[in-house]
C-alpha cells in the first residue's frame, strides 16, 4: 500500500511536471526561438521582432476535437471547446503575423510536448490530426460557406523529449507537395501550402542554436543553476523572473520525479536484476523503470546502466 501511495505521488507530479513544461514552452522568446529555426516565414527574422508577432498563447485550454452542433464562440481560446467533447487539448496553441508581399499573413501554430516517445506512425498520425482540426476548425471563424481562400496555415510542431536511435536531434518538416503523373503545368504553392508538421526530436548535446536551447530546458540530468548558466551566457538569452521562476518550477518538479521514481524502482527489484544478471528480471526492471519515469525504452535501459550491445535484445522481449 505505501509503494502505491507513492507511484501515485509521482503520477500526480509528473502531471503537474507536464503542466509546468507546457507553460516554459508558451513564453514568447521560447516560442520564437522555435519559429525562427523551424518555420521558414520567419528565417529571415530577429528573435525580438518575431515576438512581436506572437499573440497571447493559450495552453491546456483549447480541444482538439469539437461537436460541430454546439455553437461556437469566436475567439482562439474558445473556437474549439466542446461540452460534449474535449478529452485532447492542444498543449500550447496560438495565432502569429507574418508580412508578405505588404500583407500582413496570419498563421496558426499548434507546440506539443511528447515526453514519452509513441511509436513513430502513431505520433506522425496524431499530428496529422491535429492540422486538420486546426483547419476544419477554422469555419466559422476565418472563413465561411466557399471561401476557402482565407483558409489560414497551420503548424504543428512535436518536440520529442526522450526520441530513440537517430531520430535524436533532428528537425523534420513534413507538408504537400504536388506529383505530376502525366503531363505538367504549374501550380503556386502557396495555393495548397496550408498545413505543415515539425517534428523536434531531442538529444543530449547538439551545436544547433534550438536543440541545444531545448535539451538545456529539458534536461533531466541538470540543476536549474546550470541551464540557467548556459541560457544566460552561451546562448545569450535573457528571461524575465517570471520566466526565471517557471523554469525553475519545471525543474523543482523533474528532479522529484527522478529521485521517487529510481527508488520505487529499485524497490520493485532493479538493483536484484541488475545484479543477478537474470534476464526475467531486467526486463521487468526497464518496464517498472519506463512506468514510474513515463520514459521510453532506450532511456530506461541508460538509466539502468545495461549495456547497449543487449539493447536490440530487450527492446524485442519487450516490444514483441
């Protein structure tokens, strides 16, 4: 009874974990750090005139999905919100501006913190989705009846805290592009460019001005003085105390959960396994281990210290 009174003391951690990403992700200079290397509407751009693009984000509050017969409320925060629904809410979502060709562009951008690495297809899907309710959900609001002209683009960006293999620190763009089967003839691409996926995928170490800003931020191995550090003196970014305080929240509520759950790990028999040797136990110890920290495999099996020429070995009893 008490081990379960404590996995459930780190369960309602890691959630207020999550939230507390969620809010680092939505400060405006984390945001258009994101933009500036991920959407190419902004390459050009300097950090600080990209946050003056950047309106009010709303995080945790707004649903994925929407019951088309309940009367919507005009307005970001409220578009999609469904009583019949919303069990899925975007995790930071928020409206931007762009100048293009004397017009002033709006964009619709969709951040997701993915802590614990879906299979790649799942997570690829589930994005899919998300762009299209942030294009459906747009009736209404941006255009009406035929006028699917002011359709807005939409981005979806993924960043994956713990990807395994080579997907980690790497920044892919997925979107349309046209297929000419027979014959050709030109289309603008700003004609169907209307919906793009990011996917994030972090590491440990990264020279890339982004992904080194993010592993820092995420990094469950190092103190809030030292992101700070790097933050402040490599990257030359300076936060507000706000800022300052919801990174340290973030990091406070990361160290709890590392801490409780090794040890309910090691009570549900890691140091036997790893010990011993014997393989029934190991396995058991990378589940316990993936449960309590909400991690994937190959961060369990890190943690574990278990040699990575038996990771393919135990990835398959595992996954099979």
């Amino acid at each position: 009874m008490e081990l379960l009174k404590e996995t459930l003391s780190v369960a309602d951690t890691k959630v207020r974990y999550d939230d507390a990403c969620k809010k680092v992700l939505s400060y405006k200079i984390i945001l258009a750090y994101i933009l500036k290397y991920c959407i190419k509407e902004y390459f050009s751009m300097d950090i600080d005139d990209i946050i003056s693009c950047i309106e009010e984000p709303v995080v945790g509050k707004q649903a994925v999905d929407q019951d088309h017969s309940i009367p919507r409320i005009r307005g970001l925060a409220n578009e999609d919100y469904s009583i019949e629904e919303g069990k899925r809410y975007f995790d930071v979502l928020f409206e931007c501006y762009v100048e293009k060709d004397n017009e002033r562009i709006k964009l619709i951008i969709n951040v997701e913190a993915q802590n614990s690495e879906l299979t790649q297809n799942i997570l690829i899907n589930r994005a899919i989705y998300y762009v299209s309710r942030m294009i459906s959900s747009q009736y209404g609001k941006e255009f009406m009846h035929s006028s699917f002209d002011d359709i807005k683009k939409v981005y979806s960006i993924w960043i994956v805290m713990n990807p395994a293999g080579i997907r980690r620190n790497t920044i892919k763009v997925i979107e349309f592009n046209e297929l000419d089967l027979e014959g050709s003839y030109p289309i603008k691409k700003e004609y169907y460019d209307k919906m793009s996926i990011i996917m994030i995928n972090l590491g440990e170490e990264s020279d890339h001005k982004l992904l080194y800003l993010l592993n820092t931020l995420f990094s469950q191995q190092m103190k809030y003085s030292e992101k700070m550090e790097i933050i402040e003196e490599e990257l030359e970014i300076n936060f507000n105390n706000d800022e300052e305080r919801g990174v340290e929240d973030m990091c406070n509520l990361s160290e709890g959960i590392w801490e409780r759950g090794i040890e309910i790990g090691e009570e549900q028999g890691i140091e036997k396994g790893i010990k011993q040797g014997i393989e029934k136990n190991t396995i058991l110890s990378i589940k316990n281990l993936m449960e309590s920290l909400q991690c994937d495999i190959e961060y369990a099996m890190k943690l574990l210290k278990i040699n990575e020429a038996d990771y393919d070995k135990y990835i398959q009893l595992i996954t099979h």
